[in-house]
C-alpha cells in the first residue's frame, strides 16, 4: 500500500483498515479499539502514516 492511497483513504474519512478494507469508525475511535479483539485484523490509518515504506509495501488492501 501506498502513503498516497493512505491519505486519499483518511481525505475521504475512513479511519481504519480491518482485514484490508477500509472502514469510518462512528464515536471515539480508541474505545472503538479497545473493545475489540487483539487478533481483528485492525490497522489505524493515521498510524499507517508513520510507517516506512518498506512496512506500508506489506499491507494488503481487499
């Protein structure tokens, strides 16, 4: 995945990627988090953006 196609997602109002697909988290998005489970697949996208392109060359979008 891309820094660009990361941002265009976060312009366009989604917060997380679960599983590859891209999803806008109603509320708070930390307590959207902790109620979930450790293995849900979940990745912040304003996280992503900290990540390097070697890291962000890994993740599989559905």
């Amino acid at each position: 995945m891309k820094r660009e196609e990361i941002q265009r997602l976060i312009d366009e109002g989604y917060h997380i990627l679960r599983r590859g697909v891209p999803e806008v988290v109603e509320g708070d998005l930390w307590e959207y988090l902790d109620s979930l489970d450790d293995d849900s697949g979940v990745l912040v996208l304003s996280e992503l953006m900290t990540w390097s392109d070697e890291e962000l060359a890994r993740i599989k979008k559905a």
